[in-house]
C-alpha cells in the first residue's frame, strides 16, 4: 500500500505542478514566452521530471516495474487494427463531450499547420507516446495493478484522464487508459499500448497534414489553420438535435467495430498465451490451470488515498473552472 501512497503523491504533483504554472502565468501576469511546440514539449517535461525524480528518491528499479517485453510482428499488426477498430468508439464519446465542453485539442492542433510534417508526428504523437505510456500504464498502471487488475485499469484511466486538464479531452482519455492497460495484460508488453497510442495521435496528425496540403491546392481559399478554427466553430454551432443524430448514426458504426476490436484482442491474448489470464481477471474465483485467483483479503480494499482525492478535485476544479471563463 505504501507503493500506491506514493505514486499517488506523484499525482498531486503534477496536478499541483500544472495549477501553479496556469496562476502565474494566468493570474499573476508573468507571460511565458512559449511557441505551441515548445509548449507542447513542457506539458511533457512536466509529466516526465517529476517522473524521474520520484525514481531515483524511491530507489525504483524500472526494468523491475515496467514490463519491456519484446512483441512478435504479427502481434504489432493486431494491435495496429485493434486500434483502427477502436476509433469509432473514441470518437463517439469525443462527440458527445463536445456537447457540454470545448474542444481544446484541434485549437492546438490548427496552429501547428506551419511544421513539417515530421515535427508534427514527433511532437504530438511519437513523444507522447512513449512518455506518457511510460508514465501512465508503466508507473502508475503497474503500481495499482498489485492490488487489482480492474481497479488498477480504473484508477490508471482516472489519473490518465485528469492530467488532460479540460473536460473533452478527460472523457475520451479515461476509456484510452482503460483500453491502454488491458492492452498491457493481453501482451504483457508496454510496447503494445504505446503503439496504440503513436497510433491514435498520429491519426489526427496526419488528418491535420491532409488539410493544410488541401488548402495548398486552394481546395480552400483560406489559409489552413483559420480553415481549422472554422471547422471547429462549425461543428460548435451545430444544433443539438443534428449532433444527436450524427453521434447515433456514429454509435451504430462504433457498436460493429468495437466488436470487432474485441474479437482481434481475443486473438492477441491466443497469440500471447494470456487467454487464461484474461479469463481469470473478470472471473477471479474461477479453476484454471493449476491456478486459482482470489482476492487477497489482508491488503487494503482500495487504491485511494488522501492525496489521489486531493489531486482529483483539484483538477475537477480547475476544469470546471477554465471551462467556465
């Protein structure tokens, strides 16, 4: 339990970290001078320092805590089209959070249009990526998941999606890290997840790439980031009840493939030799071979402590807030 205290405090850190830096920038007028890329290199450094430090004062052998297992290739493909297949669902529950909150992704997003194309994949996806797979669902997933699978895949997920800091992207984040950490338990390999990840990020690098080089053909007679604001305004100002209808119709198409999705991650646990493993995480009381899962009753039931609290309504707070101003 002393483990998950501390990789709860971990948290506090960077939600307290993240608030500091928004007042003083923010309310105490001192400006930062940051280009969008620098930025976006900060928001990682601020994930991965504190990181690195709590390593070190906590004498943590990462090899130990992190599993780097190597994956065959074929299990890089199916995980590559569990992850085409999962986008549907993730863009439903995007869509719906689009409903009471704003969409602070694709304002990043329209001014970057000016990099490269390589820049953008390093910074928005190849980065990411690896850092906050490391972080997330190699730290704070593997810590958790002592206690429990399932409520370590939860608490990951709630961590993961509180760090994003705005409603929209937490709601979509929350089912990632949820997605991301059984991910982890059908390949044993943190390598899985962070492919997924490079996956899903670089998708939207490469939609925003597709639209600058459209507007560069004068498909549009504007330049591509204000084309990128209005296509956000836009689809702010459609009416409630064609949103509605549009997140039906994409809730149709996510319902088939995410069935899909779940008979290609059925085929990776096959693939990995954790069927049973899987099997035993959702029926704990169940025979397997020469094995028999229970509850350890003398550990604590839960994974949350004071801090976890105190570092979660922080940020509901904080999101609540800037969503308000």
């Amino acid at each position: 339990m002393k483990s998950i205290r501390n990789v709860n405090r971990l948290f506090l850190t960077f939600v307290l970290i993240y608030v500091l830096l928004y007042v003083v920038q923010t309310f105490m007028k001192i400006e930062i001078p940051l280009t969008v890329n620098a930025s976006l290199l900060l928001s990682q450094a601020l994930v991965l320092v504190p990181t690195g430090i709590w390593l070190v004062a906590g004498k943590t052998k990462i090899t130990e805590l992190v599993p780097f297992k190597k994956i065959s290739i074929s299990t890089v493909f199916m995980v590559i089209l569990f992850t085409y297949l999962m986008m549907p669902l993730i863009t439903v529950i995007n869509a719906i959070s689009m409903l009471y909150s704003t969409n602070l992704v694709s304002e990043t997003t329209a001014l970057m249009t000016e990099n490269p194309l390589w820049l953008n994949v390093l910074l928005m996806a190849v980065i990411p990526a690896i850092s906050e797979e490391f972080v997330f669902r190699g730290i704070f997933y593997q810590t958790y998941r002592r206690k429990n699978v399932i409520q370590g895949a939860i608490g990951c997920g709630i961590v993961f999606g509180l760090m994003h800091m705005n409603f929209n992207q937490f709601s979509y984040a929350l089912v990632l890290g949820l997605i991301f950490a059984f991910l982890i338990e059908a390949t044993g390999s943190i390598f899985a997840p962070m492919i997924a990840h490079f996956i899903i990020n670089n998708n939207s690098v490469v939609l925003m790439e597709l639209l600058a080089r459209m507007q560069k053909a004068d498909v549009f007679q504007t330049d591509a980031a204000g084309e990128s604001a209005q296509m956000i305004q836009t689809v702010s100002d459609v009416p409630a009840q064609q949103m509605a209808y549009m997140i039906v119709m994409l809730m149709i198409a996510a319902t088939f493939t995410t069935l899909m999705a779940v008979a290609v991650y059925l085929w990776i646990t096959r693939k990995c030799g954790t069927s049973e493993h899987i099997r035993g995480i959702f029926m704990p009381g169940v025979f397997m071979p020469g094995v028999f899962r229970r509850a350890d009753e003398s550990k604590p039931r839960t994974i949350v402590s004071v801090p976890f609290l105190i570092a979660a309504a922080i940020s509901i707070m904080f999101m609540i807030m800037t969503e308000m101003m």
